[in-house]
C-alpha cells in the first residue's frame, strides 16, 4: 500500500498517455453544511461550491469532500492516464460539465474538475488531481491551474500552480485542457 503513495509522483512525470472515457453520474447529492475551507454549496439555491485556486484553501476543500455535490462518475474506473495507481473518479464543476454539454470552443473561468486518485486495491483513496481555469481564454494551458495532492489527516502536495508544463504538455490533446466526455 505505500508503495503506491511513492508511485503517485513518479506516474504523473511519464506524462499522459491518452484521454480518457468517462461514465455518466447525477450529482444531485443534497449539500454539506460549513466546513474548515470556508466553502460550502448552498441546497436552497442549488449553487455549486466553486473550485479554489490556492492551495491553502483548495487542500481543505479536498479534505472536506466539498466537490462531492458536482456531476460525478458512478464510480471508480481504471485511469489511461498517469494519475492513480489503479483507478481514478473524475467529480466536475458544473460549469464545465455544463461548457462540455454544449461543446463550447473554449470552457469558462471557473470551469474545473476534480479527480480522485485510487491505490491498487480500487478502495482506497490516496490522493486527488484538479484542474480550474483561471480566465477565459486559456493562453496555451498558461490560464489553467493545475494541483496533484497525496490523501492523508493532512493532504500533502505534490505540485501546483498555473500553467504546469507536465499538465499542459498531457492535457493539450484535450477540449481546451480537458480529456474526457461529458458526464
């Protein structure tokens, strides 16, 4: 088992492999109440949390599992590409999942996905990957913030920030920055 939570980084260093197919999923869980990151998604007026784009805050969104309300797949899938040991399950922003719906050129700002990361044995979560888009146009993957965090009482990061070239470089061959099909 820990073998796989050395294997994370090294994986995401290959580079992608090829985009991925994803299944389909509702996303119409009812929302949490507050939690640490300050974010919550608000059940009267059906407003999803948005995604954070610092990771003093969106680890402890991960954490909190507040991405949990968004359009998600049924369940955990083996992954194509480098992220998770044995499979992954993608959760998306609604705007995104929205943009995707209507094959729009480029995806708003906002617009985001969050993977979770799985060991071997399909159960156990070890680790997340997420992506939001800072701007409206992506400026060649530069307008894209990118995370990759280990799971654990205290999610460690791997790497962050806008415009990851080992992000970039996988996810050009994606819908402006994304692999996969609309949920």
């Amino acid at each position: 088992m820990r073998a796989a939570f050395f294997a994370l980084p090294l994986v995401g260093l290959v580079g992608c492999l090829m985009p991925t197919g994803f299944g389909t999923g509702t996303g119409d869980t009812p929302s949490r109440a507050g939690n640490e990151s300050g974010t919550t998604v608000t059940e009267a007026t059906g407003k999803y949390a948005p995604l954070p784009t610092d990771a003093s805050k969106l680890l402890p969104f991960l954490r909190d599992e507040n991405y949990r309300d968004y359009p998600h797949d049924e369940g955990v899938r083996p992954s194509s590409g480098p992220h998770g040991v044995a499979g992954v399950r993608r959760y998306v922003q609604p705007k995104l999942a929205s943009s995707q719906s209507a094959q729009t050129f480029e995806h708003p700002s906002g617009a985001g996905a969050v993977l979770e990361l799985y060991a071997a044995d399909g159960a156990t979560r070890i680790g997340w990957a997420v992506s939001v888009k800072l701007a409206a146009l992506s400026d060649g993957g530069a307008n894209w913030y990118w995370l990759e965090a280990l799971d654990g009482a205290t999610p460690t990061l791997v790497d962050e920030g806008p415009g990851l070239g080992i992000c970039i470089n996988c996810h050009a061959s994606g819908d402006d920055y994304v692999l996969g099909a609309p949920l």
